[in-house]
C-alpha cells in the first residue's frame, strides 16, 4: 500500500509513544548535555562491556537484560522543531500518566557549556542534515514545511556565537527556562532523580552504579560497569563516530572539522574559549535565573581556575530532601 503523508509521522509517534511506556526508565535533557555519553554507558553495560555486542538503540524488544532507558529532550524538540507535523501531534511530549509509573532521570549540564555546544550543533551539524532531509521530502510536503519553520523562525541559525546564545528560540535563555520547568515539574514525581554531567564525569562509577540501581538493576556487577566505563571513554567514542559505528545522525558533519563531531569536546567550563568577556558576563547574569536545585551558580572564572571542583554535588532537593544527584 502506498505510504500516505501522515503514516509515516503517526508511525513514528506510535513508536515513540510504545517505546516509552515499555522502557525501565525516562531520561530527559537539553540537547548537548551529555546523552549520547550516557546511552553508551548505560547501553555498554546492558551488552556486557563487549564491543561486539554493543548497540546504540537497543530498547525492550530487543531483549537485552535491563534497564531499557527512553531517551528525550521532549519539550526542548517540541519547541524548536522543524516539522509541521511534529509540532502539530505534540509527539515528543511525554504524557502526563507516563511519569508517575516510571523512574524519571533529569540530566543536566551547565547551561553555558551546553549554549556553545549547541552552536556548533547547529552551524556545523544541522545543516548538512537539514539539507540532505529537504532533498528526500517530496516536493509538497518540503514547501509546506520550510514556510512553517519561517513563519514560527526555525530556520537553521546562521550567525555568530554571540547572536546564537541570545537567540529567543535557541538560546541561553530559553535552556534556562526549560531546565527550570522539567525540574519543577519532575521533581513532584515519586521516583525522579537530577544527575548532572560534571558529576557523573567526576566520579562516573559511582554514579553510574547509582543510575542502574535507580533504574532497576537490583545487584550492578561491577566487572561490566569497569568494561562498560573503558568502551564509553572519550576516545573511544570518538572512535566509534570515526569509523561510522553510530548511526547518521551520530556522525560527523565533516571528518576534517573537530566541532563538527557529535562527540566533540566534553570539556567542563569549556564554553570560556570560545566567548568573549562581554558574552560571559550575558551568560552569567541568565544563569542567576537558574533554580539552584542545579548547582550551576558558580561564577565561570572560580569554575576554570579550580576554586570550586567541577563535580561538587548540587545542594539537597527541597522537595525530596535527598541530594537530587543520587
């Protein structure tokens, strides 16, 4: 039968839609802020550490020992989208009856770090991308789509960094307000748990051990956490996109430009080289909005020099009065 213009959308949305109600556990976070690292890992783990067995996008069909962890940046894609189709069956929004039933993982990154990784997310990724989807839409479905993203301004940024963490669509200031929304709004859930990527990068055993108890792994052998902790190193990854062992859409832009990589810097405070003193002062005065609950007050310069270390807990949850990163 002929693929009409909304099979394959509702397809995907009831795919999503399944995945998520049969997954352990719910990961959500802003783009750039850590996921691709956190899915090897947990991923890594759930095929043993061996590098032959691993896969990227295994869920529960699969078959594979839990936990089966549903990645999303939910409302982030449901706000910056390019699809029409998209924004129109709200698709990436997790529903509400969803949360109570699950184990729900925030995982944050300093907003500043994430701005500067999702410009060249933007500039030096998505456009190749975007271009290679125009080409395979039909011609209807293309000039239907392209006005809808000039009409609510999500055309692919093009500009400096200093336009970009300004931005009202992709901006430092809306990262904020979003991570401000997600954590009011899942830290009322019974089972949720804020984990930040300087601390999983700080001490990653520890909290990756956490994060599989969490999501229900009873008794963690600590032999595959050590295998899977080697194969989702840095280099290693950088390895893995090299060789095109991740999918399209993990691979690098263009071999010959290191910020076209997915997996590209990693660095904690890293956002200082590239922005001017004028820019981190902007950036500063935006993070001031940010809940505390995320620990992200420290000013960028103690960050850099050490006066503060980079995986300092986060203060306790108000709400479940725990440390919001365990």
């Amino acid at each position: 039968m002929r693929e009409g213009p909304l099979r394959r959308p509702l397809d995907g949305l009831r795919a999503r839609r399944q995945f998520a109600r049969r997954a352990d556990a719910i990961v959500v976070s802003i783009p750039k802020g850590g996921r691709t690292w956190l899915r090897v890992l947990i991923q890594a783990y759930r095929t043993r550490g061996i590098p032959e067995e691993f896969v990227l996008r295994a869920g529960p069909a699969n078959r594979l020992p839990p936990p089966a962890a549903h990645f999303t940046h939910e409302r982030w894609t449901h706000q910056t989208t390019r699809s029409l189709k998209e924004f129109l069956l709200r698709d990436q929004l997790l529903p509400d009856d969803l949360l109570p039933t699950k184990p729900v993982v925030l995982l944050a990154r300093d907003p500043r770090d994430v701005i500067v990784s999702l410009y060249f997310e933007e500039t030096r990724r998505r456009r190749r991308f975007m271009e290679t989807w125009s080409r395979q839409r039909r011609f209807l479905y293309r000039a239907v789509s392209e006005a809808f993203t000039r009409v609510k301004g999500r055309e692919v940024f093009q500009g400096p960094m200093a336009a970009f963490i300004r931005s009202p669509l992709y901006g430092i200031r809306p990262v904020v307000t979003t991570m401000n929304d997600w954590l009011d709004r899942f830290s009322r859930l019974p089972r949720f748990r804020l984990l930040r990527y300087e601390d999983l990068q700080a001490d990653t055993t520890a909290r990756l051990r956490d994060l599989l108890q969490f999501m229900g792994v009873r008794e963690v052998d600590e032999e595959i956490l050590a295998r899977a902790i080697a194969f989702a190193s840095f280099e290693n990854m950088r390895r893995l996109e090299e060789s095109g062992a991740f999918d399209e859409r993990l691979r690098p832009a263009a071999a010959a430009d290191p910020e076209s990589y997915k997996v590209r810097r990693g660095k904690i405070g890293g956002y200082v080289d590239y922005l001017s003193a004028d820019d981190i002062a902007f950036l500063e005065a935006e993070i001031a909005r940010l809940d505390p609950r995320f620990g992200y007050a420290t000013p960028a310069a103690a960050l850099v020099a050490g006066h503060v270390p980079a995986g300092k807990a986060a203060p306790p949850d108000e709400v479940t009065g725990r440390s919001p990163t365990y």
